[in-house]
C-alpha cells in the first residue's frame, strides 16, 4: 500500500493591503490555506483558477484570527484577493502556480 501524499500548505499572510504567500507554487492535489490575519480590519480569501468559473474561499476572518480552507488543485494559474470592500483593488491579491 501506497501511502497518501500530505496536502501542500500555503500560509497567506493578510496586512492591510496586501497578501504574502509563504510560496507561489504547488503541485496539484489536496492543499490547505491558511489565512493569518495580521491587519487591523477584517479580511476573506478568493481563490480562483484562471479560466475556471469556480471560486473557493473563507468567511472574513477578524484582526488577529486565522481560517483554514481546504481545497484539491490542478494545473494552472490561480488568482487569491480579498474580496471585502475595495481591498483587492487596493492591491490585496495574489499569484499562485501549480505545476
């Protein structure tokens, strides 16, 4: 028997107004995001494929919190943002590859 591959792991860093990856790129398969709010407003993570109409994400997590959002990814680009108020347009948002 084979045993399963772990998740890959990304910790998203969230400060106002921008978001740091603790890497920008995966393999595909299981993978958690951990979002770690270190701003002082309350931030939420998008997650989205390039090309894909399907967007994952995590409730907004107040200053000083964490979430947890467990996906499985494929190949490709993947677009990560905040999606509260202006944020995204304000620079909170992210790269990531899985190759």
């Amino acid at each position: 028997m084979i045993a399963a591959t772990p998740p890959a792991r990304v910790q998203v860093t969230a400060h106002e107004f921008n978001f740091v990856l603790s890497r920008q790129t995966v393999r595909p398969g299981p993978a958690i995001f951990e979002l770690v709010n270190f701003g002082m407003d309350a931030h939420d993570l998008r997650l989205q494929r390039k090309g894909a109409k399907h967007v994952a994400g995590t409730p907004p997590v107040l200053a000083g919190g964490h979430f947890e959002l467990k996906v499985k990814l494929v190949k490709g680009r993947y677009t990560l943002w905040c999606s509260l108020a202006d944020h995204r347009a304000r620079g909170m948002v992210a790269t990531l590859v899985v190759k």
